[in-house]
C-alpha cells in the first residue's frame, strides 16, 4: 500500500531508455510486457527480471542513480524513502534480489526471476529465449513472452492478475491463430 501521491508516475520510455544506454540486461515483463504485446490494460509500475551477474547488477545500480531511485516501502511517503540512507551498488542489488523503487521516471520493479505456473524460478536466460524484440525510440528492449506472462500472473492469483488473465488469454489464441512469427510489437507510446 502506498500513501497518495508518492512519488512520479511511470514514464517507461524514459525508464527503458536509462536503462539500455547503461547497457542493463533485463526483460521487460508484467504489466508492462503485456502492454507492449498489444494488451489494453494499463499498468502504473514497470517490472523487469534482470541478468544477476555482477557487472550487470553495477550498470543496474548505475541507471537507478540516473532516475533518483529509492526504495519503495509500503506505507511510507516518497517523501520519507528519500531520507532513507541506501547505497545502491551492484554488491546491496545481489543482496536484495528483489526490490521495488520509487525513481524520477516512476515505479519500477526489479526482479531476479519470473515464476512459472507451478511456482519454478525463470531467470533471465530462460526468459531472453522466449523473449520478443521491441524497438522504442532509440531503443530496443526484450519483452517476456505471453506464455511467460500469463503463467507468472497465474501462479501470483492476485486480483490485478487474476482480471488481466482473460484479455491475455484470449490474445494468446488471437496471435496462435494470426501465425505468432509474423506479429508485429504494438507501440510503446501510451507509455508515456
């Protein structure tokens, strides 16, 4: 739960593109990712599933610095997370594995995996292997698959996820029967 007003709405553009020109591996998923596969729903967080090696975890560290990131903890204004003392290095991100931040460019969720429907950890390199190319401006980004994404909301069965289930299912039969090769990436510009 968040107090009201804390902290900027989710800018992904800018976020994304923090993000590659620090050279992060990361794939987009969630919300975000759903968004990007042609999903109506919008989101008001960005999440990602990072590679959780060392030097990738510093370019990570690096790009949060960028946006103003401070932890994002339930019940405490933007306001009193910036008064935290949090040294964001790749050694504190290794740490953590997961964590949520408040930055400049919105909510963003850093992840260390991707459940599957029975709740087996996806890392990142399973997940890059199914994942899907967007370009944005001046961008490109991996976005999860939509089987990644709806087995992840299936296993989590919170509301949101449980209400954005049908939409991508159905949109799951949509791209089988249209020839998933041939699918375009719908644009990233209601992001902004």
């Amino acid at each position: 739960m968040m107090l009201p007003g804390s902290g900027p709405p989710l800018d992904l553009n800018r976020l994304l593109e923090v993000l590659t020109r620090n050279d992060v591996d990361f794939v987009v998923v969630g919300g975000s990712a759903a968004g990007f596969l042609g999903a109506s729903r919008l989101t008001e967080d960005a999440d990602c599933v990072v590679r959780r090696e060392r030097a990738n975890l510093e370019r990570l560290a690096s790009a949060l610095r960028e946006v103003h990131a401070r932890l994002r903890v339930a019940r405490m204004s933007d306001e009193d997370a910036k008064a935290l003392q949090v040294r964001v290095d790749g050694m504190m991100l290794e740490t953590v594995g997961n964590s949520t931040w408040t930055t400049d460019a919105g909510p963003f969720d850093v992840l260390a995996d991707l459940k599957d429907f029975e709740g087996r950890s996806v890392s990142y390199e399973e997940l890059l292997t199914r994942s899907i190319a967007v370009r944005g401006d001046g961008f490109a980004v991996h976005v999860a698959s939509i089987d990644d994404i709806i087995a992840a909301k299936t296993f989590a069965n919170r509301d949101k996820d449980r209400e954005a289930l049908p939409e991508l299912l159905t949109f799951r039969s949509e791209s089988i029967r249209s020839d998933t090769s041939s699918m375009t990436p719908m644009s990233h510009s209601r992001f902004r």
